[in-house]
C-alpha cells in the first residue's frame, strides 16, 4: 500500500552525497522544472560539493544551486554578531542581538514570553522584518561534560514554504540563534531565486 491510496502525500527523501544525478534531475522535475531550464552537469557537481558538507540538501538549495552562481561567491546576507541573553523567575526573558545584514551592522533589544530563546527570535525576527511561523525545533546533545554542544534543528514556514535551519554551540540560546540565521538565508536565497526567474521571463 503506498501513502497516496491511503490519501497521505508522499513524503519526499531529501538528497544526500550518496544521491545520483537521476534523483537530483527527479527533484528539479517535481519542482516543475525541464533539463532546458538549467544545466544537469553544473548542477550535479554543485549539489555533491554541498551535499558533502551539509549531509542533507532540500528543494529549495537544489534551486539555489541552479539559478545562483555559486562561483561568484553567494555569501549569507544575514550573519549572527553578538548575542546577549538573560532570564529570571520574576521577569521575562530579555536578548540583545546584533547581527550584520547585507553588511549592514544591526541591533535590537526584545523581550520573550517563553524564555530566552523566544526573546533571541524575536530580536531576529524583527531586524529582518520577516513573517516566519515556526513549526519544529529540535535540541540534540553533541558530545559530553563541559565540551558538549547543542545542535538545534528548525523548521520554519515563510509564505506556504517550509525552511530548515542547523545551528551548532556549546550554549542552547547561540545554537538556537545560529539555526534561525540559517533558515533565514535559505529564504533569502528563494527570494533570490525568484527574482531572477521572473527576470528571465521578461
């Protein structure tokens, strides 16, 4: 029985380096795209070098890497600076965050109902003045004793599309900060990503 005769949608398997050009050319075909609209060569070379550092690559980095020109250097516009959080029993949460964006340094003050986490997301979320639900996060342990680091896995939805983000830090506030940062760039690159296909239609 597949999931689609039980009405579920099927779910996808993101790529990974082991993943060959017929599962990256499917991926793009899913996403509506033809052969003619970029080049499976390039595409392919691309997608094993960040396959090879990121481990799993999605959808949305599989368009970035066909539509942006890596070579010339696609930097994060959005870059964590510093970051300052503090939390008491009597007061909410507050966070100081300054980040860079677009090369611009930024920074604000926030306040968080639900912890420090909160009051960091906040901060963030207001600098890049950005609609983001957030519908996943996951805290795994890296590690043991004073060396140990938090991962935290994210997922956020943006306009109907679903975004991950990674962060890594020995401190949960950092690595949560760090995984929000990352999913933000992913957005970035998608809006990227339509504005030069809506170009090339013109």
């Amino acid at each position: 029985m597949s999931p689609e005769t039980i009405g579920l949608k099927k779910e996808k398997l993101n790529l990974t380096a082991r993943s060959g050009r017929a599962a990256v050319k499917g991926h793009m075909a899913d996403m509506g795209y033809t052969e003619q609209d970029y080049d499976l060569d390039k595409l392919y070379e691309a997608f094993l070098k960040l396959a090879d550092k990121k481990g799993q690559v999605f959808d949305y980095d599989l368009e970035a890497l066909a539509f942006i020109d890596m070579q010339q250097g696609d930097e994060d516009r959005l870059v964590l600076d510093k970051l300052s959080a503090h939390s008491t029993k009597e007061y909410p949460a507050t966070a100081f965050v300054q980040v860079e964006l677009d090369g611009k340094k930024l920074s604000t003050s926030s306040i968080g109902g639900n912890g420090p986490v909160d009051a960091v997301y906040n901060a963030i979320l207001n600098l890049t003045g950005l609609e983001i639900k957030m519908s996943h996060y996951n805290l795994t342990a890296k590690g043991e004793g004073a060396e140990a680091l938090g991962q935290v896995d994210i997922v956020v939805e943006h306009e109907g599309r679903k975004f991950h983000g990674v962060g890594l830090a020995t401190d949960i506030v950092e690595s949560s900060a760090l995984a929000l940062v990352h999913a933000i760039n992913a957005i970035y690159r998608a809006h990227k990503v339509a504005d030069i296909k809506s170009h090339k239609h013109h």
